[in-house]
C-alpha cells in the first residue's frame, strides 16, 4: 500500500512508523514468551526478585500518589535495561479478584449449597456458567472448527477469539434500556420553531437574551449545567464537563475585545450572556455577539468518558451574529475582533496561543501583535475568498480548573497554585453569520464558514448560540450562494423537510468517514463516527417501523464499543496529544515559552504518567502485555518536570503514543469482534451506501 511521490510520502513514512511499532511489540511480546521457558534464566531472575521487589513497590507508590518529580522514578526499566525490565517482569503481582476459591468453597460447604464431596467442584463449575467461560469456550471452538478452511495455527485463531471476549463484559454489563438511561441525556424541544433541543428538564422557548451571571444553566435554576443543540449533538455531551472549558472562557471574555475600527454608527454593541464587552447607545446600528459551540465527536461523547476524565482536547466553533449595518462593517467587527480577543486571552494567561491558521498561513503571537493590520487583511481575503483556503482557526491552550479539586469554580476565579489547573486544548473555528437591515427587496443575508452540517455537530452552553446557529443554516438551506436576498420579513423558520434531507446528507458524510477510518486502521476513531452517525439517523425520534429499530440497535451498539476496555486508552491518546502540542509549540515559539505554566504542566506530565502506569496494571493490561515494559521504560526514563522543558519529554510522549495506538487498534478491533454486524457494514458490506 505504499504510495510513491511528493504525495504519498507523508503518509507512507506514518505507516512505516506505525508498522514498526507493532513489529516491535511483536518481537517484544515474542522474547518474554520464549524466555518464560527458559529454566535457568528464571532462577537467575529469581535470586534478584526480593532486591527489585522493593523497588518495584516504590514505584508504584509513586504512580499512586503523583510523586514530585525530584524523587528517583524507580520504574522497572528505568535505568538498568533488559534484564530490570525482565526482573520486574518476574515478581508477581496480584490480579484484583474476581472470586476468592477458598473463601467461596467455605462459604458453599456453610450454607450447604452443593452436595460436601463436590462442593469444591460445582462452586469452580458455577463461577465458569456466571463468567460466561463455557460459552466462550465452546464459541472459540466452533468458530475454528466450523471454517471451511482450518487455520495454519489454531492457537493464533484462539487468542483472537480470547482478546474479543476480553471486551465482552465491559459491552454487555448493562441492558439496553439500563444503557441508554446510565449514559445517554433526556432532551426536550427548546425551540421547536428552530429544532433545538435542551437535556435535563423543562425548558421554556424564548429569544431573550440573559446576563452573564445566569452562566451555562441556561436559566433552569436547577444549577446543572444544560446543553443546546440538535438532538443528535447532545445525546452522549456532558454539560458539567463541558461548562468547566465554557466558564473560563466566559472569564477570559469579560475582559473585553478589540473595538471596532469602524466609524460610530457601526460601533459595535456586545450583547447577551456571551457578551465581549460592554457597549451600546442610540447612536449604535450594528449588533454583534459571540457564540461558543463545542463540536463533533469529542464533545458530543464526552458522557461516555471513563470516569472521573474530563475531555483533554475539543473542537469549538466561534460563531459572530452581526445584526444591522453593513456587510463591510460586520466584517472587519468580526476580524478585529478575533485579533483583539485572542491576544487578550493569551496575554492575560487564561489561554496560550499556539498558532493562528489564516488561509493556511500559520501565525505566532509575536506574528499577530507586530503585523496587526497585515493578519486583519488576510483575514477579511479569507472571507472574501480571494486566497486559495478559506477558513480561520486558532489552535489555543485553555487553562481551566482541574477535577480533582472540587469546588474550585464555586469562587468565581482561577487558582494561581499548581495544582489546581490543566490545560486543554482547543481547536476553535471562527464564523461569520450576518444579517443585513430590513429592505424592501428582502433581508440580506451572509455567512462564512458555517456549513450546513454544524446544525448536527454542536452542542452550546447556551440557547441563543443554537438558536443563532440554527437560524444561521436554516437560511443557507435556501440558497447555496454565500451571499443572498430573501424576501419578506417574516421570521426564519426550519424546514423539516430540509432539514432531513441535509441531516442524511450529514449522516453519509460520517459514515464515509467511519468507513475511511476503518480502512487505515483507526478502529477507535471509526467507532467514534460511526457512534455520531447513528445519534444523527436516529434524528429527533419520531420515526417509527424497522428503520426506526435499526438506528435504535445501531446507537445501542456505538455506545458500547465506546465502554469496551480501549476508552482508557483513547482518553490517554488525547491527554497525550494536548501534552506534545503544548511542548511543541513552547520549543517553537518564545511567546508561548513565556507564558506557560510550568507548574501545570509538569503536573499534567506526572499525571499522564500515572494514568499510564495504572493502565499498565489494570486487568484490561491483557492488551499492553506486549508493550508494558518498553512504555515503562521510555517514561521512566523521560525528564517529565518541566523546568527546562526538555525534548526528552517530547520524545518520550511520541514514542509511548506510537505504542499505545498499536494496543488501541487491537483493542478496538477485538471490540469491533462482538458486533459483528457493525464491522460488516464498517467493513462495507450489508449495503454500507443504504440509509
């Protein structure tokens, strides 16, 4: 599959990495399988079990309490190479049980549960009917058995079958009813005029905007965070874990924005809950509000977080609402006012820039704040779509209260002690959504980069960002210009009609995704998608018959591919991905350097570490076996305290990435085992292009 040329180089040289990393683990996996049977390397590795034992347990104990980073890491590997790596490997370590024999024989010989003389023997017999091991047994067997063709070896065939049944009972420990109710939200129609929803309780329609002291509750007085949006977009969102990113963004934009440069009758007057600033007067004839929407997947999924994990990267959309006033007016609002509020946010330390993407140009924060004018120019050339990519994205660093420590929010401010903070990364998208004065030839109306498609992708915070939004694609569905008159001035409705028609526009899009994913080996990511698109179909639920019964099955199916064993796995992926940007772009650009608090992250390095180390000794560690002591042995020997911002961290967190990634395919793929119907069509067959 290798591809020649300017091209395919890129991608070629990613899958030989990729490729490589699975050899090795193979290898890895391969050595210590053999070495195992060799009897007189395990009394060598015997005689030092009781020196490394206490090493071991000094590790372990640093893993669980997050150790200072001055403190000798004393992970096996760390320092001493193949054979501490092969010694860590023979001291044994305790599994959490499951069934105690002795204790649960003693307690069936009490109770009289069995006959005495097979007691022993029908408890052992109960336990393999309970946990399912007969009937893994026995479907391991006739799946080998039954094929036309027997495999060379039967062992590899086995311990597929094995590593599938791995990820069965964390699918299939809840009922689907149980399921649905644990982790998916209980919407209501917000406004039904525009098709939006709300999840947790009665929600009462209304266009009026709030103060910025009402927060993210959306007024229910419940003080639990609500969610805004289509109802495909809230179905799996967490609104406590997303106000936590939402809050300090509010924080960070009431300090105010760039004005505009325009004359003073298009002065612009911040308006609402997501004001920047405060203005207005009668003088003023233009209206403009900003809007944070959090987008696909990684939001619309974040109930389904392993516990305690709040998500570690996320996708926003920005959307500016310009009302009255000129088009040009609106537009260099909304560039100054981009300019303005990202060098705001950075200078004040509640976000650190790492790039501005303008057109596909990528811009520091030194390059905004001495060309100024310049970065306004080529913006306003990227809505006009005079340069070859027209889109503008902020790659930012949001530093946010941790979850460890509750209650933090509850002061209004942010902690200034490490400790108390984390970064996440946000890749926010700027939009550009006017509406020109009433005329008699009808309202003008513009957009820029607000596709049909976001209608479905983002869940708000607050209700006048899904309705603006809303409102926003509701009139693009009439027109497929960019800019276009209509006529009367009667409200903005949704057209159901169309509506469903771009809804299953959007459903093919992600399913294609899903499908690509699939094909280069991205289990987890497909699942991801292919979980968004069944939410999608599934549409506002009032479908009926066996259509209906399918995306019903399919959104049940999604859910639990995301509960299988490589949800951890994948949480680590994006922890590792915030990490290596926020350490790539300090090493690249001074500004960055400056502004970054070390403290947070080298407790957000300690912490990765952790996460992995435990993750290495939970039971699902059946998946890393291969990779464990190679991992353990980068981190370990890694400088992860930040002081110096060393690239050995940098190194360290691409390398134990590519590693992980390899056991997040197999672990995605053995999940994938136990629905087989979903990796069919994933696979594109069972009519893949149908519904």
């Amino acid at each position: 599959r290798l591809r020649s040329g300017e091209e395919g180089r890129e991608d070629s040289f990613t899958f030989l990495v990729v490729l490589g990393c699975y050899l090795h683990a193979a290898a890895d996996a391969c050595a210590h399988a053999t070495l195992a049977a060799c009897d007189q390397l395990q009394d060598t590795l015997g005689v030092e079990r009781a020196r490394a034992a206490r090493k071991d347990a000094k590790a372990r104990e640093n893993a669980s309490a997050g150790a200072d980073e001055s403190e000798e890491d004393g992970y096996p590997g760390g320092n001493g190479g193949w054979l501490v790596a092969l010694i860590g490997a023979a001291i044994p370590r305790t599994e959490q049980l499951g069934l105690e024999v002795d204790a649960a024989d003693a307690d069936a010989r009490a109770r009289r549960m069995y006959p005495p003389n097979i007691t022993r023997e029908a408890m052992l017999l109960q336990y393999a009917v309970d946990s399912e091991l007969d009937l893994t047994i026995e479907n391991t067997l006739s799946s080998i058995l039954s094929s036309h063709v027997l495999p060379a070896s039967a062992s590899s065939a086995a311990a597929r079958e094995l590593l599938a049944a791995v990820a069965r009972p964390a699918m299939f420990r809840l009922a689907d009813g149980a399921l649905l109710t644990a982790r998916a939200n209980q919407t209501n129609v917000s406004d039904a005029r525009l098709g939006v929803h709300a999840s947790g309780g009665p929600i009462v329609s209304r266009w009026k905007s709030k103060s910025a002291s009402q927060g993210p509750a959306g007024g229910g007085g419940s003080g639990e965070a609500r969610i805004f949006g289509a109802r495909c977009a809230i179905r799996f969102a967490d609104g406590p874990k997303l106000s936590r990113v939402w809050r300090v963004l509010q924080r960070a934009r009431a300090r105010g924005g760039l004005p505009s440069k325009g004359s003073s009758g298009n002065k612009p007057a911040w308006l609402g809950a997501t004001a920047d600033g405060a203005g207005g007067g009668p003088g003023h004839t233009q209206e403009l509000a900003v809007y944070w929407g959090f987008v696909g997947a990684r939001a619309a999924l974040t109930r389904l977080l392993p516990a305690l994990a709040s998500p570690p990267a996320l996708d926003v959309l920005e959307l500016t609402a310009a009302r009255g006033g000129s088009w040009e007016a609106a537009l260099e609002a909304f560039s100054d006012g981009i300019l303005g509020r990202t060098l705001d946010r950075h200078r004040s330390g509640a976000e650190l820039l790492l790039a501005m993407h303008i057109g596909g140009k990528a811009w520091t924060v030194r390059a905004l704040a001495d060309d100024h004018a310049i970065a306004a120019r080529e913006m306003r050339a990227a809505v006009a779509g005079t340069i070859g990519i027209c889109e503008i994205v902020a790659d930012v660093a949001c530093l946010v209260p941790d979850d460890a420590t509750p209650g933090v929010e509850a002061r209004g401010e942010l902690e200034d002690s490490d400790g108390k903070q984390r970064y996440v990364l946000l890749s926010k998208r700027m939009a550009l959504w006017y509406e020109g004065p009433p005329a008699r030839s009808g309202t003008q109306r513009r957009a820029f980069g607000v596709a049909d498609a976001d209608v479905f992708a983002c869940c708000f915070l607050e209700p006048e960002g899904a309705n603006a939004l809303a409102s926003a694609c509701a009139s693009l569905r009439w027109a497929p210009a960019a800019a276009f008159e209509i006529g009367g001035e009667e409200e903005v409705s949704a057209d159901f009609g169309a509506v469903r028609a771009s809804r299953d526009t959007y459903v093919r899009m992600l399913r294609e995704e899903a499908r690509s994913s699939y094909k280069a080996g991205d289990r987890w990511a497909a699942s991801a998608l292919w979980l968004s698109a069944a939410c999608a179909a599934e549409g506002d639920g009032d479908e009926s018959g066996a259509d209906a019964a399918v995306d019903a099955l399919d959104v049940l199916d999604g859910a639990r591919l995301q509960l299988a064993g490589a949800a951890q796995l994948a949480h680590l992926a994006e922890y590792n991905l915030a990490l290596s940007s926020l350490l790539r772009a300090a090493a690249a650009d001074a500004e960055v350097r400056a502004g970054l608090n070390r403290g947070t992250l080298a407790r957000m390095l300690r912490g990765y570490r952790a996460g992995v180390v435990a993750t290495l000794a939970a039971n699902a560690s059946v998946y890393l076996e291969p990779v464990q002591h190679v991992v353990r042995e980068h981190l370990g020997a890694a400088d992860l305290s930040a002081a110096t911002l060393s690239p050995d961290a940098l190194v360290a967190l691409t390398t134990v990435q590519h590693y992980l990634d390899a056991v997040l395919h197999v672990a995605s793929a053995a999940a994938l085992d136990n629905v087989p119907r979903v990796a069919a069509r994933l696979g594109g067959a069972d009519g893949w292009q149908g519904n």
